[in-house]
C-alpha cells in the first residue's frame, strides 16, 4: 500500500534563465572592454619591412610603444614625453616583478617606418635602464604592404 501525504507535491526541477542570462551579458560587455583597450594600443603607423628574422611567441601582455612619425611617443592612445615615457616603463617594469635580475615586462616597440632611428634607440636605451630585455619590434612582413597596423 502506497501512502501519499496530503500538500506534498514534486518537486519541480528546472533551469533559471536569469542567472544565466545576466552571465552572458555580463561577458559580452567584459569582451567589449577589452577589445576597445587593444584597439588602443596600436596606433595606424607606416610600419617598416622585415626583411630577414622570426616571428617569436606572443608576449602575455606587452606594453606597446608607438613611435610616430615626428618622434612622439604614443602609449595607450596618450602621447608622452620622453620624461614621461620613461617614468611609464620604469612604473610598468617594477610592477611586472622580476625574474633572473630582469623585468617580467614585455615591450613592443612599432616605430613608423619615417620616423628617424634616434627615437627608437630612446625607447631601447629605456628599457635597458628599467631591466627590461623582452623587446619585440612591430614590422610589416616582406610581402605584405607596409601601410596600416601591420603586427
């Protein structure tokens, strides 16, 4: 004999949208961020051409340094001086740790092909002052053109 308590009922199983709706939005507009603030980095540079070398792993999260072509130095969609460009990589290098006497930062430099090599050797000599030995350069490959973002 089978006996049922009276106000009972089965419990109801189901899955809430809400939760999962708010979840999803949620990361749609962490996405949107993030893809606004890469788009920032790079700045629309004539890059130059590689002629010879190798593409090497992608840094985790590079700081990028954009030398434009009348020698600014543009980071973040913000152009700093040389004084602030510096006091930026040394910020950056200590915030980064350090690993076997060096900074963890990773730089890559995209200087316009225009520009002259003089602003370029500033940033390196910069780096070197703040230990910072992972440097990149952004170049256009040898049989692409080298107008627009380039790498």
């Amino acid at each position: 004999m089978l006996l049922v308590k009276r106000g009972t009922r089965e419990a109801e199983i189901g899955l809430r949208m809400a939760p999962l709706i708010d979840i999803v939005f949620l990361l749609l507009i962490f996405f949107m961020c993030v893809t606004e603030f890469s788009r920032r980095e790079v700045e629309p540079l004539m890059l130059p051409r590689a002629m010879a070398g190798r593409e090497g792993p992608e840094p985790r999260a590079p700081a990028v340094v954009n030398v434009m072509r009348d020698g600014s130095y543009r980071v973040s969609g913000r152009t700093l001086s040389s004084d602030e460009l510096d006091a930026f990589l040394r910020r950056s290098a200590i915030g980064a740790g350090e690993e076997d006497g060096a900074s963890r930062l990773a730089v890559r430099i995209r200087a316009d092909a225009g520009t002259s090599y003089q602003h370029v050797q500033r940033v390196i000599v910069e780096c070197g002052k703040s230990r910072i030995s992972r440097i990149s350069f952004g170049v256009a490959p040898r049989d692409e053109p080298a107008a627009g973002a380039g790498h």
